[in-house]
C-alpha cells in the first residue's frame, strides 16, 4: 500500500520553491508511523538550481529515520521530525541559509 498525501510545489519566497511529498505506507520498521515523506527547498535563479535543503525519513546510507541533508553536502543531521513539522522546520533552515549563504552568489 502506498497512497499519496501530498505531491505539489509552492514558492515560498524570490526564487525559492517548497517541493511537498508524502505518502502513507504500511508501517514498518523504516516507516514506524506509516508515513513516508521528502520536503525540499530549492533556490532557480536565471540557470542555477541549488538545493537548499531536504528533510526526509526515507532511508540514507541503509539507515531508516528522518534526517536533514544541508546544501547537497552528503552528511546528514539526524533529527526526529514528522510530517506534521516537516513544512515549519524547512521554511525556517531554509530561510536561515538564504539569509547566511545563498544570496552572496
């Protein structure tokens, strides 16, 4: 069973796009809550595409949990987040990178 619960984009802010996805899954040990999900934030100017950052709970490097990928880098930050808190949590990093990072290209 895999039904989706979200599948859209929606700006969010100059040239920044939120990429919603999340499905309802067979609860398991990956998917304990029975929810999969991958949130994005990604910066389009002119032809640069940046991925700000990503939070999902799908597996990374054979390990299942939620986790937050940074600016492509391929460390992650692990955190317990669900979907409910997805959405504020990458608008907030997002926001805080954008301000730090992304406009001095």
């Amino acid at each position: 069973m895999r039904k989706e619960i979200y599948n859209d984009e929606n700006p969010i802010g100059e040239n920044l796009t939120l990429y919603r996805k999340a499905w309802k899954v067979e609860k398991s040990e990956n998917f304990p809550y029975g929810i999969e999900f991958a949130f994005q934030v990604v910066y389009e100017r002119e032809s640069i595409t940046i991925q700000v950052v990503r939070i999902d709970n799908q597996m990374h490097d054979g390990k299942p949990g939620s986790h937050i990928h940074l600016l492509q880098r391929e460390k992650v930050i692990w955190e317990d987040i669900r979907l409910y808190e997805a959405e504020s949590r990458i608008i907030e990093i997002g926001e805080s990178i954008m301000k730090n990072i992304i406009k001095r290209i």
